[in-house]
C-alpha cells in the first residue's frame, strides 16, 4: 500500500494542534488591504493581526488563491519522497483554488510518470472544510487506502453542513460572495441573518432579531436538521468556529453539547483570512460531518 500525503488550502482553518497531530499539508491563501502587497495566510499575517486591521481599515481586503505555481512546490516535494497525493480544497463556487491545484496535478503527471495526485472539491469551506480534511486525515492514519478514502471522502462531504449566523451581510455583498443568500440582503436593524453552506453554496435560512436569538437559532437550525434527516449525532463530528468572538462561541459549544448530549472534542475554530474576508469578525458557525466509520 503506497503512503499519501494529506493536502488542504488554508480555507479549512484547522487549528494548528490538529494540522501538526495530522501532519496536514497546507497551502496558503493570500491577502491583500491595498492590492499590492499580498501577504499569505498565517505565514505572512497571523489571524490577529488580520481581523484588525479588517475591523480598523476602511479599505476592503482582497484575498487570492494559491497559484499553480505553490501547489507544485507542494506536490512535488512529496513525489520526490515517493508519496501519493490527496489535496482537498475550497467550494469551487467560491474561489479557483481547486483549479489551480487540478492544473499542477496535470503538469507535475506528465513530469512524473509515477506520481500520483487526486485533488478533491471539498464543496465546503471554513471548519466544514476542515472536518472533511481531518477525515481524511483519519482514515490515513487508521490504515486506508488512497482509494478507500477517496471513495468515503466523496460520501463524506455530502454530509457536511455549517448552521452560522454573522453579525451583518456587509462583508459578504463587497466580496461578491453572497450567493443564494442575497434574498436577505438589505433587512431591517438587528436582524440577523441565519445562514446554511451545503452543496458547495450559501443558502438562506432566515433573519432573527438580536444577536443572542441567533446564536440559539443555529442550535435549533442543528437539531431541526438531524430531525429532518433521523440520523444520530453521535455518527458525527461537531465542531464549533468563530472569528474573533471566542466568548460567545464557548457559550454555543456548551449549549451545542448539553442540548445534543455529545462532547465535542474538538477546539473552537477560528476562521481565517480566505473566508474572514467575506464573513467579517463576528461569524458563529456550528459545523458538522458524518465520522468516516459510520457510513
């Protein structure tokens, strides 16, 4: 059985703990205030360091995708190490990240007789993301194949849902990344808006008014749809994200596990650069996907 190598653009905000206990690959996004210097995520600019200058700039940030150029620094240190490949990466319908990791798995292909490279489009973002890459993670490290995992991973993101609130949909109309959610554009004063990412988009659930409703809201968003579908939420793994509002994610977290009676092991997420841009500092996102075991 050929060893692979686990792969993500940093879309999937895993905490460091997890991507050093993983050994996950990542390969950075970029941003820019002034669209002239680019700074690559957590490598050039920290999270910190990104959410204040977005909160205190009045420019708005651009981001930009990894080229094709850094995904064959990528891959081909792990192809000269013998490695198979498996890159997982932001919705397609947000960013051009999967394209550009499909076209250096068609160069280096050609390069390389022997290599082997499957990129994947993940259709999630954020934390959803990351707990699909995790996954994958998992699996390799459980002894699974290239194939296997392949074959679970594209089973598994079908499964994955983020149920988040944001504090107002200005970031998301100036980045142009509004989607299926534009109907709620343009709503009343204190009325928050209730968001789902599945099938690789944005759709709207609804509006609540005041920012504690909501963050009760996305919990009863998660139990609604784990009734829909009769499924038990401990065949999956939760985890919880924020952008800088640790605070009230701690207090959804704990809500999330005393109203689903399951433990979440995982730390808060924080989103980053890729999807901070659009979200501003204040998203709180439950985020979920079904355990590999379990399908």
């Amino acid at each position: 059985m050929s060893d692979f190598q686990v792969i993500s653009d940093s879309s999937c905000d895993i905490p460091d703990e997890i991507v050093k206990k993983y050994n996950i690959e990542i390969v950075p996004f970029y941003v820019s205030f002034d669209q002239v210097e680019y700074y690559k995520e957590k490598v050039d600019i920290s999270i910190t360091d990104f959410y204040s200058r977005l909160t205190s700039e009045e420019v708005f940030p651009k981001t930009s995708l990894p080229s094709v150029q850094d995904y064959i620094n990528v891959f081909t240190k792990y192809i000269k190490e013998g490695k198979d490949i498996l890159c997982l990466c932001l919705s397609d319908k947000f960013s051009g990240s999967y394209q550009s990791a499909v076209n250096a798995k068609n160069i280096l292909e050609e390069e390389y007789e022997n290599a082997k490279i499957s990129v994947v489009n993940s259709i999630l973002a954020t934390t959803g993301q990351g707990l699909l890459v995790i996954e994958a993670a998992r699996m390799k490290e459980d002894g699974l194949s290239l194939e296997e995992t392949l074959e679970k991973i594209e089973i598994l993101k079908e499964t994955a849902r983020v149920m988040f609130t944001v504090g107002t949909l200005e970031y998301l109309q100036k980045g142009g990344r509004i989607g299926k959610a534009k109907a709620l554009a343009g709503t009343m004063l204190n009325l928050k808006p209730l968001l789902v990412l599945k099938e690789g988009e944005l759709f709207p659930y609804g509006t609540i008014r005041g920012r504690k409703k909501s963050l009760k809201k996305i919990i009863e968003m998660t139990k609604e749809y784990f009734e829909e579908i009769k499924e038990n939420f401990n065949e999956y793994n939760f985890a919880v994200t924020t952008g800088t509002f640790f605070d009230e994610a701690v207090k959804v977290k704990e809500e999330l596990e005393e109203e689903l009676g399951v433990k979440l092991d995982n730390p808060i997420f924080s989103v980053g650069v890729t999807i901070g841009t659009y979200t501003g500092p204040d998203p709180i996102g439950i985020c979920f996907v079904k355990k590999y075991e379990k399908i």
